[in-house]
C-alpha cells in the first residue's frame, strides 16, 4: 500500500509494511481516508533527526485523534533514514495519529525490549519518492511558536493525504 502526502514543498510516496506492523498501518490509512491528513502541518524539523507532523493544524491546535494504538516498534523495522515512524509520548502505546519521517539513521529511537524504555518508536513504511521533499523541509529555518519548538519558520501543509491505486 502506498500514500502520497501533498505538502506546500512538493510530493512525498510512502510504502506502507502492513505485514510488519498491521494495527499501526491500519491506522494510519483510517486517519488518511478520514482525511485527517489534509491541513495538518509539519509542526516539528530537528536537522539531522527527523520530520514530524499529523497532528496539528496551521494555528498550531491540535487536532483530536482517536484513541491510542498498541505499539509494535518490535517488528524487526528500524528507524533508518527515509523510513515513518509513529510518533508518541514517553507512554510506549500513546500513538494515536502524529508520525515522522527519520532523516538520519536513528538506531536510538529502535525497539530493544518490552519495558518503558525499551519500546521505541515503531517503523511501519519507508519513503519510496520525494525524499528530496523530505530534505527540504528539513533545511528549513525553524522557531519556536506557541510553545512548542523546532517549528519551521514558514508553514509546511499536508495539503492532501491519499492511498494510491
């Protein structure tokens, strides 16, 4: 399964590993067919580290999500550059809609055991076109506003999110 994220920098495709991580995977796709996606930002840029966004929108509010989802980061995946991630709280099974794209070799952010902090971050598709877009955003200059920092200076839309044919 593949979904095409149109942001205000250009087109990002990520394949999707249901079979690695089912339950996150479908998730992800009820958010995206929802259009949950459409009009959230990219709301988090650490240079060297990742992407993040789903979750709030341009006035930085955040969006309500459904309930959290079981985390399943002891898959095998790993947070490789290029690869998406759920994103969460220091609670292991928080996920609920936010998610980023790892723009570095992330082994830190890996499952290594079934405790508080062994959980990590689950994997659950990589980026297949547009990690030049990717890139990009992570050049951007960022700020911090209304509280939360690493913001990018200029708004960064997911205009649409959509599952491909």
């Amino acid at each position: 399964m593949k979904v095409q994220l149109t942001t205000t920098c250009g087109s990002i495709t990520v394949e999707l590993n249901a079979e690695k991580a089912p339950k996150t995977v479908a998730n992800f796709l009820a958010y995206v067919e929802n259009g949950h996606y459409n009009g959230t930002i990219f709301h988090r840029v650490i240079k060297d580290f990742m992407v993040q966004g789903g979750g709030m929108d341009k006035a930085m509010h955040s969006k309500a999500t459904r309930g959290a989802i079981q985390n399943e980061a002891n898959n095998g995946l790993r947070n490789e550059y290029g690869t998406l991630a759920m994103a969460r709280t220091s609670d292991p099974h928080s996920a609920s809609a936010q998610f980023f794209i790892n723009t570095n070799d992330n082994p830190f952010l890996d499952f290594t055991s079934e405790s508080q902090d062994g959980w990590g971050y689950c994997v659950f598709g990589k980026v297949i076109a547009g990690i030049e877009v990717v890139n990009s955003i992570e050049e951007k200059p960022t700020t911090t506003r209304h509280g939360h920092q690493d913001v990018p200076e200029d708004i960064i839309e997911i205009e649409n999110a959509v599952l491909l044919p």
